[in-house]
C-alpha cells in the first residue's frame, strides 16, 4: 500500500549552508507523526520541506524526493500553491489575519480558491470551526475580528482556517509552545480528532505531549555546531519512549542532553 507521504533522500540548504542531509522515511494516512530533537537539528526546516515552504526563504533549496500518495511535490510542473493547500499548516505562534472577522479568517481560503457561494461558505465555516473545536465559544461574535480571542482561541481559529480547505496533510510547528495547559490539552484533545480525517506531523519539545498524542516518533539530531541535521530513529512512539534503537535517542528522551 501507498504511503501518504514517503520522502527519500532529502536535503535542505540555506545559501551554502545544509541544514538537514539525507533524510529518508514514510508517514501513514490518518496518523500523527511526531518530530523531537534539540534546538537547531532541523524540525522546522525538514517539516517546511513537505509542503515546499522551504523554498520560500532566500536561498532555500531541496534535494531529493518527497511523493505525497505516489506523487512528487517537486516534480516538474507541480504548483507549490497547490501543495501548500494539499498540505496545511500551522505555526507555532497563532498568527490569526488580526484585523479580519473570525468568520473571514475562516474563509479566507476558501476565498483564494474561487467563488463560492455564501450559504456554502456558512456552511464550511461552521463545519471548519466545530472540526477545531472553537465553535461553541464563536458563533454569536462570527464577525468580531480574529485578533480578539484568547491564545488558545487563535491557535484553534488558526487550525479551523487550515482545514477548511480540506488539506490531505497538516503540519503542525510547536503548536502549543505558546499556549496554556488547558487550551495545550484542548488542542491535544483536537489532533485525536483530526487524525481520523487527516494525516498529522507535529513537531514538539514536549516529550510527554509527543508521548500522548503521536502513534510514530522522529527522532532528529545534529553531530554539533555547523552540522547537518540527520533523522535517528523513527518508530512507534512506544517505541521510542521505551525502548528505543539508538542510545542518543535514550539520551535525549531521559533528558541527559537536549
Ligand atoms: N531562515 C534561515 N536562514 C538561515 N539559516 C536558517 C534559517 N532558518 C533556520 N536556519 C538554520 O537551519 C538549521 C535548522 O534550523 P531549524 O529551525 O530547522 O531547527 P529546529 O530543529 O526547528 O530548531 P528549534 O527546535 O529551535 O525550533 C539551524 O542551523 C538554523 O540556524
Ligand atoms: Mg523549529
């Protein structure tokens, strides 16, 4: 069978710098995948690789292969907008259009894609805004802006405004570094949710949290300063957390560096 997202032989470069070499793994359908590793090892750099971000950033380049569903994002004549709406994403500070309406924060995608019709958009609105678990505390204040709501809200506004498009993928950066412990369990709570519908990569520094809500773990590391980052180990997040492969993964997960 298919993997949804099957990358072989990845690099990444800023300028001449390489910031990850040679990463080769698979992600299933409908399964959240966690990345951990300490600060500077790639996540972020290697997460903006499966939705062809990277190459936004001066000096941003890729080598090798990422198939989502046997196709390659960086085949000739792939439309990278229509890879970033295929595979969504959230970043690790909520960034809400601040001055848009909740409602149009919500739409704004959509919009992108073309006309729809209003009662459709109410439609995918409410729908997007449930599927994020915001619903309830939103509907009477639909046309109050994004900005007003609490951190957790923004965060939740945010992953709403990400899957109404109906991405395959969501990639989700820290998403709860800059949240509270209730609104970081409401939106842990949420990915148990989404991943019966998407597939889900998280990068986290969160060992319980990627421990609670990953099936698979990544685990990333850089040889020092100025190196690459390279992919450890990936397994079943048990896995990892109990027995892992590799001692530098035991090393990092019991906190003796990282
Ligand atoms: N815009 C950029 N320009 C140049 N180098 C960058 C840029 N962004 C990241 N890097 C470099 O690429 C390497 C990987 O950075 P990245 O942000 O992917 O790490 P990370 O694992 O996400 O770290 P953290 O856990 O701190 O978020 C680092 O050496 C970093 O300095
Ligand atoms: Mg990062």
């Amino acid at each position: 069978m298919a993997k949804r997202i099957d990358v072989g032989g990845l690099n990444a470069y800023y300028g001449g710098h390489k910031a990850i070499e040679d990463i080769s793994m698979t992600v299933e359908p409908r399964s959240v995948t966690a990345f951990i590793g300490p600060s500077g090892c790639g996540k972020s750099t290697f997460l903006r690789t499966l939705n062809r971000m990277h190459e936004v950033t001066p000096g941003g380049r890729v080598e090798g292969k990422v198939l989502l569903d046997d196709e390659d994002l960086y085949g000739h004549g792939v439309d990278p907008v229509s890879v970033r709406r295929t595979i969504g994403m959230v970043f690790q500070r909520p960034n809400p259009f601040p001055t848009m309406s909740i409602y149009d924060n919500v739409a704004a995608g959509l919009r992108l894609n073309g006309r729809v019709r209003k009662s459709e958009l109410d439609t995918i609105v409410e729908k997007s805004l449930k599927g994020a678990n915001l619903w309830k505390e939103v509907k009477d204040r639909l046309n109050k802006p994004g900005a007003g709501l609490s951190g957790g809200q923004q965060q939740r506004l945010c992953i709403a405004r990400a899957i109404a498009v109906e991405p395959q993928v969501l990639l989700m950066d820290e998403p709860c570094s800059a949240l509270d412990p209730i609104s970081t369990l409401a939106i842990e709570d949420l990915m148990g949710d989404l991943k019966e519908r998407f597939t889900i990569v998280i990068v986290t520094h969160n060992m319980q949290q990627a421990a609670r809500v990953s099936d698979r773990t990544a685990f990333f590391n850089l040889a020092g300063v100025g190196q690459p980052g390279k992919l450890v180990e990936i397994d079943e997040t048990a896995r990892i957390f109990s027995n892992p492969s590799v001692q530098a993964t035991e090393d990092y997960i019991s906190g003796r560096f990282g």
